[in-house]
C-alpha cells in the first residue's frame, strides 16, 4: 500500500511540473521564437 501511495504522489507531482514548464508565445515556421528577457532563441 506505501508503495501504490508513493507511486500516486510520484505521478501528481510529475504532471503538476510538466504543466508548470509549458508557455504560451508565438512561433516561427521552424517552431521556434525568442525570449524577450534573455534574447536566447530555442525550438519546440
């Protein structure tokens, strides 16, 4: 039972994240664009 419940809390917390990751913004045709605070460019 300990371990269904870690596994549980495991896969919550790893969607959770993965939500937290993602971004809204407007891409290029390559599906990349820019970072306004950084300047770095970088693909999806």
């Amino acid at each position: 039972m300990k371990k269904l419940i870690t596994l549980l809390i495991s896969a919550i917390l790893a969607t959770g994240t993965a939500a937290a990751l993602a971004h809204s913004g407007g891409t290029d045709a390559q599906g990349c664009h820019v970072d306004r605070r950084s300047g770095v460019k970088h693909c999806h």
